[in-house]
C-alpha cells in the first residue's frame, strides 16, 4: 500500500530532478551513503526543501523518503541519472 504522502513526495522530487538536477543527485547519494557530504551549496538547497536535516554535521533523510528515492533513482553519475516511479 503506498502511503498517503507519497504523491507529495514524488511531486517535490520530480521538480527537484527537473530543475536542480546536481541538488537531486547529493539527495541520491545521502540515501545511498548517510556520511556522504553535500557538495557546495546542495545540502542548504535540500534543508530548505524539507527532505533532509543536518544536526551536528550529521545528515539524516526520513526512512519514507529514502525509501523512494532508492526505489525511483538510478545512476552513478549526474549524467546518468534516471527518475522515474517506483510504484507500477
């Protein structure tokens, strides 16, 4: 069953992906490896879209979210990167 927030959260990760494709990438790359650091900017970027915090200096992503990004992203590198839905 996909919960109820899962719309509100493709929707924010799609416009991510589309506009700030580098911002979308460090998100993958948090999911995938929690001491992962954020490059330049990208990490304020992903505060100020509630998908992560940063207590500490320790990034931390919701189980919910990393779950889809880990599930609808594909790639190693910005260049090939792929988005798309998790849920057929």
């Amino acid at each position: 069953m996909v919960p109820p927030s899962f719309d509100l959260w493709m929707v924010t990760l799609k416009d991510l992906f589309k506009n700030k494709p580098v911002v979308m990438y460090e998100l993958a790359m948090l999911c995938r490896n929690p001491n992962h650091e954020p490059f330049g900017s990208c990490g304020k970027d992903l505060i100020a879209s509630g998908l992560v915090v940063c207590e500490a200096g320790k990034w931390q992503v919701d189980q919910p979210i990393q779950n889809i990004v880990l599930s609808a992203f594909r790639g190693e590198e910005v260049q090939d990167m792929v988005f798309g839905s998790p849920v057929k």
